[in-house]
C-alpha cells in the first residue's frame, strides 16, 4: 500500500519504461505524493479529490485543480 513504491515500479513496468523515463504520478493525497518520492518520480497533487492545498504543498512537485490541469502542465513541460 501507499506510500510503497511498488505498486508504481509494477505499473510503469508493464508500460515498458525503464528507470529514468521521465515520468509523473498524479495523486490527491499525501501519500500518493510520497509514493512518488519514494520511486523517484515527480509528483503532481490534484486539489479535487481528498488531500487538501497545504497538504499538497507539503509534498508534491505541483499543484494542479484537477487531472486535465495536471495532464495539460504535463504537456507543457
């Protein structure tokens, strides 16, 4: 369970990534975002689910309203 990485090393895996893909977990929770830090990837915190803005602030990379804001931040980088 969250915060362990291992559920996000098994999904990038069977993606077929490889360490150092440039990668980004989007979660709403603090522990999402540790969860992040622990596999070593950035993190983008969603305001519309159950974390709220200084939780997030505490943890993730970004900050985003919502998934299409994060996806779209994503894009842009």
């Amino acid at each position: 369970p969250k915060p362990h990485p291992e559920p996000i090393y098994k999904a990038l895996k069977s993606l077929g990534y490889s360490y150092g893909t440039v990668t980004y977990f989007i979660g709403d929770t603090p522990e999402d975002m540790l969860a992040a830090e622990e596999a070593d990837i950035a993190s983008i915190g969603v305001l519309c689910g159950y974390g709220d803005k200084a939780q997030l602030d505490e943890t993730a990379d970004f900050i985003q309203k919502d998934a299409l804001s994060a996806v779209q931040l994503i894009e842009k980088i």
